[in-house]
C-alpha cells in the first residue's frame, strides 16, 4: 500500500530499481582491482595504489546543462554520457591529473528506466576509454523539482598527480611562448541554451555540410576527451606549461585561468577554419564576435601553452595540433585575451 501511495505522489520505487539493474553490467564493465566493492552499496571503495611520490588527489563536477533538453527531443541519450565523463576528465586534465574514478547523478520528474541505462552506458564506454572507474552514482524521482520529461545529469570525477607534474606551471610562462590548440568536436556542452533557441523551428535533420551530417548530428556530437593527445604528446616529450579546457566562457573566460596576471593571450584568429556550424549559429543568433568567442569554442577545444622550440614536435606528435597564438604581456588591466586579426578565409565560404 505504502508504495502505491509513494507512486500516486509521483515517485515511482519499481522503475528506480529497474534502472539499477539495466546499469550494473555497464558500471561493471569500469570495475579494476581496484575496485573493492561490487555495486549497490552505499559507497564505492577504490584502493589507492601505485601512488607518485607526492601524491594529489584533483577532483572536478560539472554538468551537461541544457544539451539534455536537445537529447530528449531527438531521444538520442548515449552521447550524454560520453559528455559528461570527457567534460570532467578534461577539466582535472588541464591540471595535469589523470582519472582514477568517476561518480554521477540523475535526477528527473519520472524517471525513464531506459533513457537512465542509455546515459549510464554511454558514461562506462567513456570510462573504459579513459581506464577510469565508474564508481557509483544516483538516481532520483523528484516532481516537484524538475519539469515533466526533463532528465538532469552531473558528474563527478577523483584524479591522481605527483604534485611536481601539476599544471598550469605559472614560473615557467613567458612572453613568446606559443598557444596549440586541439580541435573541439562541436560546441561540446556549453551554449545550448541559446543554440536550442536559434535552431527551434529549423530541420534538426537537414545536412549541414557536403558530408551529408545533420544539423542533429553535429550539434549532440559527444564531448571530446584530450586525454589521448596529451598522452601523445608526453610521449614525445613535450613540456606542456599550462593548458585551458575551452569550456562555459570560451576564449575569452577560460585562457585567462592558465595564465598569470601579467600575462595575456593573443589569439590569431586566421589560424584555423572555424567549423562551418559555428558561423551558422553565430549568424542565426545575430552575436557579435566578442561574444561569439565568449560562448562558444570556436572550433578548439583544449589550448596548451607551450615553449616555441616544443611546437614542431607536439604538431608532429598530434598532426592536428594547430598554433593559434601567444602569450604576450599584460598591460595594466588590459584584456587578458586579444583577438587579432581577420578570420580564416574559410569564413565567407562557410557562411554560404
């Protein structure tokens, strides 16, 4: 009696446990020895091990905002998750920490057992590519809180690093030093507030370039992990100084948190091609260039700081490695970016 009351107030227990279960063989498939626990419990256990001399733990969380909302509509989940887990990863990245395991949360006005295990799997396959755990989480029912097919998703992430490898090493940057940066794979998971609002109304599957890709593919293309490229790069022995994850507040935001005050970025912005859906959703939203670069990425995805005489050897290591700038001193309280220059002759054309 007691749960169908429970279910008549608008949390149904059956379809939380029904979610569960659809989860456990996909957060198993994360688990490492590691792991001391199997799932369920009311805590995930990691065992600590291997550790560098002078160990830090660095933990990030973050969400995937309104991209759920595109997701819904489309009923497409499984990128969800991939965007959750390369978003917190990156950001732990940046400051030199690789991931160790990962926690998440979904929340919803009714929770839809099959869309839950979609973005649960989604996460363990970004997991898994990243030989990071996914540790536990939690789902809930709260309708009161959250509009009717609505679905909130956050994550957590735990990373290791000697603390003599921590990143951004702000004694070593120097005027000259260049900016490389990695291509994004889309706008990632930031502006979709006002991505949603531009491309209401519009063929969400009409193609969007001579690859006959959709409008709906490119923008819930999954977040991208760098983690990859910077394990390239280490191999080479390229000596990153700092690196910025181009994330909510672009360029222009987010540069700046790698960088001492006395210094600033200039950014060239011929450099690279901007992607074609970038000029159609600054076009459709009427933004200014400013603004543009304060959204969205751009096109790039994660900024490194490097020395010049590293940057042939890192575009060696990661051929799609592309300088972008440098780092220039500050004046005063000037801007800590500069955007200098035309763009990329690709532009008119891609605006077409």
């Amino acid at each position: 009696m007691g749960t169908q009351r429970y279910r008549a107030a608008g949390v149904d227990i059956e379809a939380g446990t029904q979610a569960l279960e659809r989860m456990k063989a996909a957060v198993r498939s994360t688990h490492t020895p590691a792991v001391l626990a199997d799932v369920g419990g009311f805590g995930g256990l990691f065992a600590l091990t291997d550790l560098p001399p002078r160990p830090v733990l660095v933990a990030s969380m973050d969400g995937v905002g309104t991209k759920v909302k595109l997701a819904a509509e489309l009923g497409r989940w499984s990128g969800i998750g991939h965007d959750l887990v390369n978003h917190c990863v990156n950001d732990i990245l940046v400051q030199g920490a690789r991931p160790l395991f990962f926690l998440d949360y979904l929340a919803a006005s009714r929770l839809d057992p099959d869309a839950a295990a979609q973005v649960v799997a989604g996460m363990a396959q970004a997991c898994r590519a990243v030989g990071c755990v996914l540790l536990g989480g939690e789902t809930a029912e709260m309708p009161d809180v959250y509009t009717a097919g609505s679905l909130d998703v956050v994550g957590a992430v735990v990373g290791l690093v000697d603390r003599d490898r921590l990143l951004p090493r702000h004694q070593a940057i120097r005027p000259g030093d260049r900016l490389v940066g990695l291509p994004s794979s889309g706008p990632h998971t930031n502006g979709y507030t006002l991505i949603r609002q531009v491309v209401a109304g519009r063929d969400l599957q009409a193609p969007l370039d001579e690859t006959g890709r959709s409008l709906a593919d490119a923008l819930l293309a999954p977040h991208r992990c760098y983690l990859d490229a910077i394990r390239s790069l280490e191999r080479a022995r390229v000596r990153v100084k700092a690196a910025a994850h181009i994330t909510g507040g672009g360029f222009l935001d987010n540069i700046p948190r790698c960088l001492p005050d006395h210094l600033a970025a200039r950014i060239d912005l011929a450099a690279w091609p901007i992607p074609r859906l970038f000029h159609r959703l600054v076009r459709w939203a009427q933004m200014d260039r400013e603004e543009a670069f304060r959204v969205f990425n751009m096109g790039i995805g994660l900024v490194l700081i490097l020395a010049p005489e590293d940057v042939p050897r890192a575009q060696k290591a990661v051929p799609e490695a592309v300088a972008i700038g440098q780092v220039v001193p500050r004046t005063g309280r000037g801007p800590r970016v500069l955007l200098a220059g035309p763009p990329h002759r690709a532009e008119v054309e891609a605006l077409g």
